[in-house]
C-alpha cells in the first residue's frame, strides 16, 4: 500500500510539472519568407526582440539588429513589424486563426531616430508651423518623446466609411488621446472633432492589399486594427496620396502610443546586451572570424593596425587578380575555372535573387524598409546575359542594368557602359559599398532572405 502511495505522489508531481510547464511555456508558428514554418517553445515572458534574436541565433544569420517579427493576416492584407518590448504570447493571444508571424528584415523600423526630418515634414507637424518650421531635428524628436509635451500630425487623409465601400477625403488630426477628424474643413475647434481610432487598445497596420480588397484610392493604404480577434468591418482604413506620408502617419502613431519605450528599443543593441532567455551571447560572422591575418612568416598572426589591415587586403586582391589572369592566359582543367568561378560565385551571395521579376523585386524591398541603400541584385528578364541592381533611394525603387563587356579575352561587369570594369558580381557590390559613383547613394543594406 505504501508503493501505491508513492506511486499516487509521483503522478500528481509529474501532473504538477506538466501543468506548470504548460503555463510557462507556448508553442509558436514562424514562418520564413519562402512560406516555411518552423515551431518554437517559449517562454511566456518572452519579447518580439528576443525571439528574433533566438531565431538568429538558430539559423546562423547575421544578428545587425536589422531583424523583425511580423504579425501578418493574410485573409485581411495587414502586417506590422512587432515593437521590440511586445511580448509574443499577447500578440498571438489577440490574432485571428488565420492569422501569422514572419520573420524577416527591417531596416526601416529606428530609422526615424537617425533622420527624424524625413519622417515628420514641417507641413504635417503642427508645432513646426506655429515656429515657422525653425525646430532643430533632436528638438522635433523630444517632443514627441515627452509625455508632457503634445506634437500634433495634421493633413488629408482618405477615410473609409465604416460597413461602406466609398471613400472620403477628411482633414486628419493625430494627437496622444487618438486620431481625429473634422467635420467643418481644416477647424480643430472641439465641437468639430469627432474620434476615429483610439490609440492605446489599437496598432497599426500596413495594408498590402489595398486596391484589390479595399477599392482603395491609392496604393498607400493603412490601418488601425484594435487589439483583439477583429472582422473586416471593424477595420479602420485610412489611405494617403503617397509613401512618405504613410510612413509619418504610420510612424507618429507608433511614437505616441508608445513615446519614450521606442528610445529604448533603439538603444538597446547599441548597448550590447546580452539575450535574457538562453545563455550563449548571439554575435555577428564578423566578430566571429572576420580578422586580418598576417601569414607570410611560419605562424599566423592577428594584424590589430587597421593601416597594415588595409594593406594587406589591397595587396592579396591584386594577387588573386594576377592569379586569376595567369590562369586565364595558362588555361586550367579544373572546374573552378576563373571565367566559370566569375559567372556563378554571386549565387553564393544573400543579396542575389537569382531570376525574380521586376515586381518580386519591389515587393521585397517594400517590405524590409525602404531605407536609403537598401538593394538585391537578380538576372535580367530582357537580356539573359546581364543582371540588374534594384536600389532603393528616398522611398523610391531604381533599377541598373549591368552588363558583361569583354576585355582581352576575359569577362568583365559594368553598369556605367565599361567607365568602371569588375571580374565578378561580388567585387562590383564591394566597390559600390564604399564609393556611390554613378548610383545615387551607396549600397548599405542586402535585401536577403532567411530559410528557418
């Protein structure tokens, strides 16, 4: 009787710690931008920031801080970049059966902090025209930051009537309390003022799918969604004339709902800290195994003068070069022929997309942010020969078709007609990396992608 005693406690402890586990922890779906799923168990206190960090860790990507979880609804056209500090288990608790997380790249999300200006034009900025627009861009920022202090974003938006297909064109007001409409033309008097969104129960949206689910009048459509299992008709739509202003909207509205927590997101990984929920720090390749090494003696040895560092990169590029056109002038057996090597070694690359179209192109970069330098190269639909740069500067999408060009019976890249010449793809990213030539700005940010 007492074995039976014994074995009576044994199960209510293993019942105990089954009930108990199942309270701490969740099951989570991820899902790459390929459409793969990948389930994960965590923590019920974790963070957006620290599972895309787990995720980073776990798939041996880069962690630049540049990483995002998604909230997507497909069946609604909605999605948003989670706040760093949104615990994951909340957000999964208040989404519809349909509805997903992706992981993906965000370069765009702190943007605001580095070029506060391109965000918030003096037009769309109330306080700015009550100062004829003479406010310094840290000034413009610590107002919306303060608590105390109350910015306000002003200007057209079209709004759709609620249960209704149409349109209307209202003067909008942003402020802490929520956002607002006039129904007297441009008055901010406070009988003129009805409510369309409130901000503390509610996020904000970008709608992908606009024209085709919504009928809307442009392709710049957002929404404010509350935070709950929501239908279609609870949607409040807004659209704007352009990108920019959906951008200031969108990103105003994230500043006063959460003020001075979106700072301290930001500053975070500037501070280097470490992940809270597993114990191996997540660090970048380049801190891994990137160094200079100095192997011309019998051992090897680490070069910490970032001069002789730099040399001593020029000076093996060369090499590689001579070797390269040694090999081509000798002829070589061996598959990894340089003129092969040149045409195929960019496949290896992240920012490579291989033979995406001109709209997949467009989308991606839609999608990780349209910051200044974001690009991708991929093979060129018109000339099966060439290959295209897709470069993002201010918020808008260019293309750069790169051509072969043959030189003393070797293969070259150019995208300037052959004004600068490069033996592969790879060289020709690592060029316009470090100089803009015929590019409106550098390239800083590959737009890649990430299999879980």
């Amino acid at each position: 009787s007492l074995s039976i005693q014994y074995l009576v406690i044994y199960c209510i402890v293993l019942y105990t710690i089954f009930l108990y586990s199942i309270y701490l922890y969740n099951i989570i779906n991820i899902f790459s931008e390929d459409g793969m799923g990948k389930v994960v168990e965590i923590p019920a206190d974790m963070t957006a920031r620290d599972l895309c960090q787990l995720l980073v860790y776990k798939s041996h990507c880069v962690d630049d801080n540049s990483w995002a979880l998604v909230e997507h609804h497909p069946l609604l056209g909605l999605e948003r970049c989670l706040e760093d500090h949104e615990l994951v288990v909340q957000v999964q608790a208040s989404m519809t059966s349909e509805g997903r997380f992706l992981f993906r790249k965000n370069y765009a999300k702190y943007e605001f902090f580095r070029n506060p200006l391109n965000f918030f034009p003096e037009h769309m900025v109330a306080w700015c025209q009550e100062t004829n627009g003479a406010i310094p861009p840290s000034q413009l920022l610590q107002n919306f930051l303060n608590s105390s202090s109350c910015p306000e974003i002003q200007g057209f938006l079209y709004v759709k009537e609620m249960g209704r297909k149409s349109w209307k064109k209202l003067y909008v007001f942003l402020r802490r309390s929520g956002l607002y409409f006039s129904t007297k033309g441009t008055s901010k008097e406070p009988r003129h003022l009805q409510l369309l969104a409130d901000l503390e129960d509610s996020n904000v949206f970008t709608v992908t799918t606009g024209k085709k689910l919504h009928s809307a009048p442009t392709d710049y459509e957002f929404c404010i969604k509350p935070n709950k299992r929501t239908e279609l008709k609870e949607l409040r739509m807004l659209c704007t004339e352009d990108e920019q202003s959906r951008t200031s909207w969108m990103t105003a509205f994230r500043l006063f709902k959460y003020g001075i927590v979106l700072y301290q997101n930001y500053k975070i990984p500037q501070q280097r800290k470490t992940l809270s929920h597993f114990s191996t720090p997540v660090r970048s390749v380049s801190e891994n195994s990137l160094v200079a090494m100095d192997f011309s003696g019998r051992i090897g040895r680490v070069i910490d003068n970032p001069l002789e560092a730099q040399s001593a990169a020029m000076e093996e590029g060369y090499a590689w070069r001579k070797r390269s056109q040694r090999m081509n002038i000798l002829g070589s057996p061996s598959p990894l022929h340089p003129c092969l090597l040149s045409s195929v070694i960019h496949r290896t690359q992240l920012w490579f997309h291989g033979r995406i179209t001109r709209e997949e192109s467009h989308r991606m970069i839609h999608q990780q942010g349209q910051v200044d330098g974001l690009f991708l190269l991929r093979d060129s639909q018109s000339n099966p020969k060439a290959f295209v740069l897709t470069l993002c500067h201010h918020q808008k999408i260019k293309h750069f078709q790169i051509l072969p060009c043959e030189e003393d019976g070797q293969i070259f890249f150019s995208l300037d007609d052959g004004s600068t010449k490069f033996t592969d793809l790879i060289q020709l990213v690592e060029f316009y990396q470090l100089n803009r030539g015929v590019l409106p700005c550098k390239l800083k940010h590959p737009c890649t992608l990430v299999a879980l």
